[in-house]
C-alpha cells in the first residue's frame, strides 16, 4: 500500500511541476520583461522597441540565450532531447542539421533543445521585433523554393507514367483519402475507380501548374521590383505596375492556398490523431460533402490544432480576415 501512495505522490509532484512550467515559461524566456521590472523603469520598454526593431533575431541570440541560464540550470524547461543542431547566423538562420560536435563548440550553431528555447523567446517577443523585409533577396529564396518544388512535381508526375511501383504506393495512398470511405456513400466499383484515377491526374497536373504558376509571378514581381528599385521606399506608396504584380501574386498564393486546404481537410478526415475532430455535415452524392470543424476546436488551448483548423478553412471565410 504505501508504494502505491508514493507512486500516486509522485504523479502529483510531476503534475505539480509541469503546471509550474508552463505557468512561468514565458517569464523563465524572458526574465527581464515584467511588470515589476517595467514600473520601475518607464523608459525600458521604449529602449526593448527601439532596439529589438533596429536589429536582426540572429544579432540577439547570445543575449538571448544568457537569459535562459536560470530556467536552464533548474531544470524547468520542458525540453525534449533532439539530437540536432540549429544555425542561428545567416540564411541558415533556425536550419536544422545533424548534430556536429565542432560547429556547437565554435559556437556557429546550438544544440536543438536550447535553439529552440531562444527561438520560443524571440517569438514571444517578435511583435518588438524588426518587421520582414520583401526584397530582392526575399523573392531570389522564394524562386529557390518553388523551383525546387515545380522538379519534385515534374518527377512525381514522370514516375506515375513509367514506375509501376511508384504508381501503385501513390494510387494506394490516394484511396486512403478517397470521398467514398465516408459513411453512407453509394458509389460503385466502377465509380470509384474512375474517381480514383481521374484524382490521380488531376492531382499530379495540378501540382505541377500551381509550382508553374507560382514561378512565372514571381519572376514578374522580381523584374518589377529591378524596375521600380528606387521608387520603393517605406511611407510611399508603390509603383502601379510593382503593386498590380504583387496583386497577381497574392490571388494565385490564396486560390493554390484553397486547393492545399482541401486536400489537408481530407487527410484530417482520415487521420487517427485528428479524425475525432471533424464531422461531416453535408453529403451531396458519392463524391461531395462537407467536412466541418466541431464547436471543440474552435476553444481548444491546442495551438497546432487550431493552426490546422485555420488552414483547413481557409476557402470558407472572405479572404480579408486572412
């Protein structure tokens, strides 16, 4: 008996500290910034403006980290081991790569576990923090990226027309997610086959004409933004034909955005962690219904499962509010 009553004593210690944790995180991140410390002070959170928006997160990484040490050293960061490193200097700012031993002790990155606490910290404190900047560097890194996306496309779509294994791991994954797995759907063998493979192709075309289309305006907001160089300036108003590319821009990012949120929404559907989550509403036939959010999530506390719901939803609400 009395094991018993140390184990139970043991559980509502862990659950004791865990609530501690949690409660003081954002004070453990940044011990400097609380109401005691700015009453006596008026001019400090002038000077946190100042300065956190005059200068990059990289240049605050060793003052940031040094105010970690006592939550550090007493244990009351939650931290889960990661076996990585994490560049905070650079284009590589926040990457993720294998742990090296040499590169931590040069100091040219951290160990993930404090990486991440000193980026938490700095996302606790991004509204004082210098505001993005959308230049030509910004629009070089986004190419970069959807390039890279548009190859993986192209030879996704190239496969399904000559790896017979591939086309199979793919047709099979799609099945998962297909609409006739919902309760109460009538369609027959022949329907959901021809619904499958018409999937199947949309899918992969259409993937292949977003990363396109994708590439073609940014091209177009970059030959803009070289045009227009010396006429973009903070408080001005921008150049028409710089500001009608963006306007391109931003349409094609929201209705790629939308056609992402479908498929999100139908993988949630299936999913064993986020199935639970959703209802179906509505059905119209075999091949229509609509997936809605249950009242829970909407005051849920869970971050990540409110992100989801924002991102499954995106194509239902006026395109102001995102």
């Amino acid at each position: 008996m009395a094991d018993s009553h140390d184990a139970f004593d043991g559980v509502q210690m862990l659950d004791q500290v865990q609530y501690w944790t949690w409660t003081f995180r954002e004070t453990l991140l940044i011990p400097y910034l609380t109401v005691e410390n700015l009453s006596k002070d008026g001019a400090r959170l002038l000077r946190l403006l100042f300065y956190r928006s005059f200068h990059l997160p990289e240049e605050w990484v060793s003052f940031d980290n040094r105010q970690l040490l006592e939550g550090w050293r007493t244990g009351m960061f939650d931290e889960k081991f990661n076996g990585g490193r994490i560049t905070m200097h650079g284009e590589s700012y926040g990457t993720w790569n294998p742990f090296d031993k040499a590169a931590v002790h040069n100091g040219d990155c951290y160990t993930a576990p404090r990486a991440l606490l000193i980026l938490d910290a700095q996302a606790t404190l991004e509204p004082f923090c210098r505001p993005p900047v959308f230049d030509d560097r910004t629009i070089d890194q986004l190419l970069e990226i959807v390039c890279q996306k548009q190859e993986e496309a192209k030879d996704s779509m190239w496969l399904l027309q000559t790896d017979p294994a591939y086309f199979y791991e793919f047709a099979t994954h799609w099945n998962e997610y297909n609409y006739n797995a919902l309760p109460g759907a009538k369609a027959t063998k022949d329907a959901k086959i021809h619904a499958l493979g018409g999937r199947l192709v949309i899918y992969s075309v259409t993937q292949v004409q977003d990363w396109e289309s994708l590439e073609d305006e940014l091209r177009h907001v970059r030959a803009e933004f070289e045009t227009h160089r010396e006429a973009i300036s903070v408080g001005q108003g921008l150049p028409k034909t710089y500001d009608q590319a963006l306007g391109y821009l931003e349409t094609l990012v929201h209705g790629v955005l939308i056609h992402k949120s479908i498929h999100l929404k139908e993988l949630c559907h299936v999913s064993p962690a986020w199935k639970s989550w959703w209802t179906v509403e509505e059905q119209f036939g075999a091949d229509k219904f609509i997936l809605a959010p249950k009242p829970d999530i909407v005051g849920t506390e869970d971050l990540l499962l409110l992100r989801l719901g924002a991102l499954c939803t995106i194509g239902e609400r006026p395109k102001s509010a995102e």
